[in-house]
C-alpha cells in the first residue's frame, strides 16, 4: 500500500486530490496539509511513502517544505505545478523533488504518477519533464555550472544509465536500451545519485543535460 499525504492549500483542489487518490486499490491517503508548515510537522509524524506538494503554500512555500521533507529523507516529494510556475518548479528541483505533475493533470496521470514515485523512478511525465529539464538547462546561469570531472568517479555503465535519465526514460526503458535488466538498473541509479551526491532522478536528469550527455 502506497501511503500519500496531500499538500494543498485550496480546500476543494484538496479533496479533489483525496478522493482521486481514495479510488485506487493501492493508494492511502495518511494525511492532509493546508499550509506547507504543517505538511513537513506531518511528514515527520506519518512517514508517507509519498508527499503531494503544491508550489505555492501558505506559512511555508512548497519550495522551502519540499527541501526540509527531503534533507530529513522523511518521503519523496512530488510537486504540483503549471508551466507559469517557472521559478517555482526550478526552486523546487533544486530542493530535490522526486518528480513534477501538471494540476490539470488527468486521475489516472495523478495515480500513474504517484506509483512511479513510490517506485524510486522519480521522473513523471516523460513529455512534461523533458519540457521542465530543457527549460532549466538552456536557462540563464542560475549558478556555477556543472564541471564534467564530477563524471570521473562513475563507470562506463552509470554514465550510460546517467544519459538515459537525461532523456526522462524510466528504468524499463533504460533496461530495454542498455539490455539490462529493471533491478540492474535501478541499482546503477541508487549508486551514481550516491556517488554524484543528488537527491532525485530529476537532479541528475538536469545534470546530464547540462553536461550534454
């Protein structure tokens, strides 16, 4: 059973989200949050598997509690967001959101999306991560950019696998490519996160961009 606690100040997007997430055999809702205080007070309590996180939040941003739920490792985080968010969706990459969800965003995407991050395959909607990753890597230096040396300590095959997620594929797919199997690669995702010191596939998506691999 994937345990869910949903963030969100709008009470009727809320029970929207609650009662989508209630259909589902596999899904449970553990908790609800309206401000983003609250949902890092009931991640530490709940120990979700999943946190569903909107962007703009009263008392404490999205941003700032996504960053505070990762640091403590207490779930993986996956936000809610609209293209019109930019700033937003960047600031809550950084802070090492598992994946990112339109709002308008279908029952089953929402479901789908929710399982995905639950499996550690922190990418959601291939189209709508890509678009995210292209937008953050061909915009103006938001920092000192990556320095390729950061690579040396991977292996041939992470580096393959690293590629892979740069692309948004998921670990299936990267099975499929490399002739690998799934648990192989998941593995080598576990290991090069660790190695590069990322918190979410999303991270190193943005870095293999950057990196142009």
């Amino acid at each position: 059973m994937i345990r869910v606690l949903v963030a969100e100040d709008q009470s009727a997007v809320r029970a929207g989200l609650v009662l989508i997430l209630g259909s589902a055999p596999d899904i449970e809702v553990a908790g609800e949050a309206a401000d983003g205080r609250r949902a890092v007070e009931l991640a530490r309590e709940l120990r979700p598997d999943v946190v569903l996180m909107d962007v703009q939040m009263p008392l404490l941003d999205g941003v700032s509690a996504t960053r505070r739920i990762v640091a403590e490792r207490l779930a993986d985080v996956l936000v809610l967001t609209t293209f019109d968010l930019d700033e937003y969706v960047f600031g809550a990459l950084r802070a090492g959101a598992a994946g990112f969800l339109l709002k308008n965003a279908e029952a089953r995407d929402l479901l789908e999306a929710v399982r995905t991050v639950a499996r550690g395959e922190g990418i959601v909607a291939p189209a709508v991560t890509r678009r995210l990753i292209s937008e953050f890597a061909s915009a103006p230096a938001r920092g000192a950019q990556p320095d390729p040396a950061v690579l040396e300590g991977l292996t041939r095959r992470e580096r393959e696998v690293l590629g892979c997620i740069g692309e948004g594929l998921s670990n299936a797919q990267i099975g499929a490519r490399l002739d690998m199997a799934e648990g192989t690669v998941k593995t080598h995702v576990s290991r090069l996160l660790a190695k590069l010191e990322l918190r979410s596939r999303v991270q190193a998506a943005v870095l293999a961009r950057e990196l142009g691999l």
